[in-house]
C-alpha cells in the first residue's frame, strides 16, 4: 500500500514561511488525489489543500486560499505545500493523505475518503 512520510514542520513567527514535504512510496497513479489535513488541539481534522496526482488540479479551501500552494513531483513522488504569511491559527499536526478513488464515497475534503495518511508533522506559528 502507499506509504507517506511529511516532514519540513517546524516554528516560525507569524508572517513567515513553511514549505511541508510528502515523500510517497508505493503504488500511485494518476487518478489519485493527494492532500494536506490539518488537527489543531481539542479541534477535527480540517482540509487544507487537494491536488490530482496526474493532471495536477488543485482545490485550496478560503481558510488558506492565497497563502498556501499544494504541488506534486511525478518524477521524486514527492507532494509538497507551501505556506506563506502565516497565522498563529495556522498552527497544528500537518498531515499528507491519499485517495486512491476520489469522489467514489467521499468528496475529496473529507478525511473519511482517504486510504492512507502520514505520520503528521509539527506547525507552530507564534505571534
């Protein structure tokens, strides 16, 4: 099965920059749809960004919209997102997550979708 691996988390002030990285092993093609969630304390988990493995369409919800950037690498099997001007409500467990059948049972803003998740990695925004 596809295993996923996120790293680049880390601390940064408010107004700055993150670039998180999805390392993917595995069977994947291009109707996969891979995406970022994130789970701040006592809160669920929330979509943040899609983007189709093969055609590299993207879906970017308003909370983030205009200042995190999801994209793929088909070559290094690698899923990344950008993150600029950063919030302290920003800050949570970032996590990649893989839909081998998007849409089939779940829109694909719905982590119930998802056939595979990484370990998540840490994102603290101070002010």
């Amino acid at each position: 099965q596809v295993h996923l691996v996120e790293s680049g988390g880390g601390l940064v002030e408010a107004g700055g920059s993150l670039r998180l990285s999805c390392a993917v092993t595995g069977r994947i093609v291009n109707s996969y749809a891979m995406s970022w969630f994130r789970q701040a304390p006592g809160k669920e988990r929330e979509f943040v960004a899609c983007i189709g493995w093969g055609l590299g369409r993207s879906d970017i919800p308003d909370t983030v919209k205009g200042r995190f950037t999801i994209s793929r690498d088909q070559v290094k099997n690698m899923v990344f997102l950008q993150m600029n001007a950063l919030k302290p409500e920003d800050t949570g467990v970032y996590y990649c997550a893989a839909d081998a059948r998007p849409g089939l049972r779940h829109g694909h803003q719905d982590p119930r979708g998802y056939d595979a998740w990484g370990q998540g990695t840490q994102v603290t925004v101070s002010s």
